[in-house]
C-alpha cells in the first residue's frame, strides 16, 4: 500500500512539487561547492609525543585538546569538538543527527564502536517513501517530516561519556555555549556553503538563520538558541534532549513540517538507546583494520575493499596511475555491489558479516577482477556458497554527501574516531532550538522490495538506516596503533578512506600526503575522479578499459593521525578549514 496523505499535506505536496527540480539542482541533492585545496601544513606543525587532535576547523581542534590538556580522557575531547562543530560545521553535523563513534582503548585487544544512529519512528512503515505506488523524489522527501529521524548523537555522547569520561559533562560543552553566545567571523566554506545552496531561499528556518547571518558584513556566526538548548544539557545532563522541552520543541517542529508523516512521538525520543557494538576487523598484509559494524556499511565496505586489494601488489603501482585506479574501482564496484544487497540494521536483518570479510571469499571475489578490463556486470556474492549471483538486480543508492568526522589520540594513548552527520548538507531543512534536524531517514531504501525479497535496508519502525560512516583504526603485527582515520562524504566516505589508507600502508606516504590524494571512487555509479586535479588526464585510458568516467566535486573530510617513528603525525583534509594539532 502507499501513503495517503490528508487533504492538506496533499495540497502543500502539490504546490511544492513544482519547485522540486529546483531544490534536487541544488543542495537536497547534496550540494557541496567545489572547495580549492589549500596548501597542507608543514611536518613540524603537524607531529606531537602525548596528544593530537585533527578535526575540520580550528576552535573545535583547540576546544578539545583544552581538555586533554585537563586531563580528559578522548572521549572527554571528542564531546567538546564535536559540539564546536555542530556550531561552525551545523549544515553537516550537530545535536539533531547521529553517528558512530570508534575507540581504542591502550592496550585492548579490540576497538569497540558506539551507535549513535538514527531510528525511525515506532510508527514507520515500509512505504513511507512512496507515494501511489511510485518512490518520491528525493528532492521532495529530504525537506518533509517523513525524512527526520529520532537523534542519536547525545545519547551516544552520553553512553561513552559514562563509561570512559573523566571530567564534568558540563564541563566539556562549555566551549560550544560560549562561541554560540560570542559569535565567530562567519567560515569561508559555510558562507559558499549558503551561496550555493538555493533551496535555503525556499525554508524559512534556513533563510532566518542561515541566509541572514550571511547577509550581513562581515559574516558573523552567532546562534543564542543553540546555547540555550546546550546550555540545558549542561545543567539538566543529557538526558535532558530526550524528555522535556527539548523533546517537545523537537516533537512540535517536525508535526509542524510542510508535508510528509507527521509520526514522531515523545515517546520515540523517551525511548531511543545508544548501543555498544563490536568493531569488525579483518587483516590486510601485516595490519588488522578495523571499522565501524552494521548498521554502518562502512567498516565492512572498506574491508572488503582492501582485503580484495591485498592479492594485488599495490605497492608496485604508482599513485594515480591507471592500473591503480583500476584495480581499486573493480574492488570497490564489487564491495558495493554486496553492500547493497545484504547491509542494514542488524537487529532487524540478518548480515552475513563473517561471510563478507572471510579471507577465501574475498580471494574469490578478487580473483573477479580483470587487470586488463572493466567487468561490464558486476553482481552481489552469497558468502560461503558461490562468488556471484545472478538473481539479483541491483539499484544503486541516490547520491548523498554531508558529514563530519576528527579523530583524536589523548596522553594514555587511547585513539578515537568519530563520524557524524545530518545526512544531506542543511539535514531536512527544518531547525529547532539553534539546532538542525537531520533527513537521515532518506538513507534507507525508497523501495521496500530487492526484486522478490524484502530490502535490508526497507523503513520499519525503530529501525536504523543503513550508513556509509567508515572511522577505521589500523593495528600493526603487535596489535599497537598505526593509524586512526574517517571522513566526511555520505557514500563516498568508503572511497575515500580507502584511497587513504591505501596511500599511507601500500605506499608509504605520510597520513598527510595520502589524505592529500586526489579523489576517486566508484559506488556502482560509474568511476567518479575528482575534477580539477591530475586524475583528469587519465580519463581516456580508464575509459579504454571500460569505465564509465565522469569528473565530479568531490569534497572530502579526512582526518587522520598516524604513529611513526616514536611520535603521533596528523593529517587534515586540505580542502576544508581544519588542522591536525597536538602536543
């Protein structure tokens, strides 16, 4: 069955439908304007002994390690940054979205992951994105309150804060109250961020904040609403965000959304639950990488990815070359070509996690792979009885981008990772108390249906959707921390952790130089180069072994940090604002 929408959520559907195309050209679509890369800083600036911190701006990188510097624990770090940035980088991240959040414990055997992921609302059902019998445009179900899930960030905050913090949680928002009081000259990124984006002309929340504050001169960045609301969870605690006003301005603000369900309760929020889970691990030549669990596709996505590269001699290719980006794509094509079929909410669906990282599948699926030539079809495996299936006809997911990630190594060694998102860039375009809700509903699947089996990744009421967030951690041979590492990007985050991490263990580049790396990925929607760079001279040859090439803008978000020789070194993406500091 479809929806049926009452008279007057039909009506506002029709007038705005219109204007669709015009929101899909512009950022519901994932608008992220082309960003210079900036030049990188200096080795020296970048290497510290006890602590580093690498996150997209700088006042969130020095809030947190203030706080190390306290003796905070990382996950006392990783509060104050992220809620920094869910001021300076709100379009991508903040308080009304969610995450994963990876740690490391020195001297553990395993990295655990807290989810912080989105549910759906008790209510949902499968066809909630669909509309008489046919998917929405995704234009018209990022903007609506169909779209907004129940936030999870808090709770996840909350959740690792109880079992590893060691200073006050008051303590670690203060330095976001303080800038969202006293404002800050407005980012760079964020004013081209508004100037591209014509839909926020479109949504009074966003002309009121976002479009004004830019239109001033100079661009100042204040949000007072947002430190209130901060301001009540540092007096009241987190759980603060999940019953009372917050909860009911939340509650109010998506029944009072222009069209789209209106099934968001108070007991949905009273009732979400941050979970702990186990990382998923697998080794690639002499490191054990490992990731982010379902209902993250993530973790599992990359793994795969570089478990089918390691029976390739990578290290003898050059970067950038040809043959290199071949052989990434086809591996990649093929990781999502099984991420597609198989990856959702784990206590909804059954994910053959085992079977997709077992090192003799993943052998068979590289052996797929033909040096000399694209695959013209790629197909899903079934793990444990053969390498390819035919009954399945794939559909790719829409495109996506947004997100933020840092990652953080305190003075005990501890590395964390952490990955959050509103989904698309400005979420649903909606804002509620300084604070944007997420469209994170839009990441599952608008057909509920894989040709004759259910979607893992359909809607269901309290289920999570499916993520594309990849914080990785990489051990060497005596389980002691290489590397710590994520990004922003919706579903490019797995190109572009891989293209980093191949850079950094396969060959040898500082973290810095790796992240530097242009871009280039391939999510089954054909090998997407990052225009603008030294890849576009390859275009001829990659279509000469038959690619699909397009050139794209591709922004990503990496941040990384790495041990090398007896010190931490820090990378941060070039074509954001942020560094990588450290003492």
């Amino acid at each position: 069955m479809s929806i049926i929408l009452p008279p007057s959520r039909l009506i506002a559907l029709t007038r705005w439908a219109g204007i669709s195309l015009l929101v899909l050209l512009s950022a519901c679509s994932g608008s992220d304007p082309a960003t210079a890369v900036r030049t990188v800083q200096p080795v020296a600036e970048r290497q510290a002994a006890q602590m580093m911190i690498s996150a997209a701006h700088p006042l969130a990188v020095e809030a947190g390690l203030d706080i190390l510097r306290q003796g905070g624990h990382a996950v006392d770090a990783a509060i104050a940054v992220q809620m920094v940035l869910g001021l300076i980088e709100s379009p991508e991240t903040g308080i009304g979205g969610g995450g994963f959040l990876l740690l490391h414990q020195a001297g553990s055997a395993q990295p655990v992951v807290y989810d912080g992921r989105e549910t759906a609302p008790a209510a949902a059902k499968p066809d909630r994105f669909q509309f008489l019998g046919t998917s929405l445009p995704l234009a018209l179900a990022i903007p609506s309150g169909s779209s907004v899930g129940v936030p999870g960030l808090v709770s996840m905050l909350a959740l690792a804060h109880q079992e590893h913090g060691r200073l006050p949680w008051a303590t670690l928002l203060a330095p976001a109250i303080a800038l969202a009081e006293s404002g800050l000259p407005m980012p760079l990124r964020l004013q081209r961020q508004i100037e591209a984006d014509w839909s926020l002309r479109l949504f009074a929340d966003t002309r009121q904040y976002y479009r004004r504050q830019a239109g001033v001169e100079p661009p100042v960045l204040r949000n007072p609403a947002l430190a209130r609301t901060l301001q009540q969870l540092a007096d009241q605690g987190p759980q603060a965000f999940y019953r009372g006003p917050i909860a009911q301005q939340f509650v109010q603000r998506t029944n009072n959304a222009r069209w789209g369900a209106d099934d968001i309760s108070l007991e949905d929020l009273a009732g979400y639950t941050a979970l702990k889970r186990d990382a998923v691990c697998a080794p690639y030549r002499e490191w054990t990488l490992c990731g982010a669990p379902p209902p993250s596709s993530g973790g599992i996505s990359v793994l795969q990815i570089m478990g089918m590269l390691e029976h390739f001699d990578m290290s003898a290719l050059a970067p950038g070359s040809p043959a290199s980006l071949h052989l990434i794509t086809e591996a990649s094509r093929l990781a999502f070509a099984d991420r597609n079929t198989y990856i959702g909410d784990p206590d909804f669906v059954r994910v053959p996690v085992d079977g997709l990282l077992d090192a003799e599948y993943l052998r068979q699926r590289a052996m797929l792979i033909k040096p000399e030539q694209a695959l013209t079809q790629v197909h899903p495996g079934e793990p444990g009885k053969r390498v390819e299936r035919r009954d399945i006809e794939l559909a790719p997911d829409a495109d996506e981008r947004g997100t933020s990630h840092f990652s953080i190594v305190d003075a005990q060694g501890n590395l964390l990772a952490l990955t959050s998102s509103n989904e698309a860039p400005f979420g649903s375009r909606m804002l509620s108390q300084g604070f944007v809700l997420n469209n994170q509903l839009t990441d599952f699947s608008f057909d509920p249906q894989l040709g004759d089996l259910a979607h893992p990744n359909a809607v269901a009421g309290g289920k999570r959707p499916r993520s594309s967030m990849a914080p990785i951690v990489v051990l060497d041979a005596d389980g002691e921390p290489r590397l710590v590492i994520g990004s922003r990007g919706g579903s490019r985050i797995i190109g572009y952790v891989v293209k980093a991490l191949v850079g950094v263990l396969d060959w040898n580049m500082d973290v810095q130089q790796a992240i530097a790396l242009p871009n280039h990925l391939d999510r089954g929607l054909g090998l997407e180069l990052e225009a603008g760079t030294a890849l576009n001279q390859q275009v001829s040859a990659l279509q000469a072994l038959g690619h699909e090439v397009s050139l794209v803008s591709m922004t990503s978000g990496l941040h990384g940090i790495e041990w090398v020789d007896g010190q931490w070194r820090g990378g941060a993406d070039p074509r954001l604002d942020g560094v990588a500091l450290g003492e």
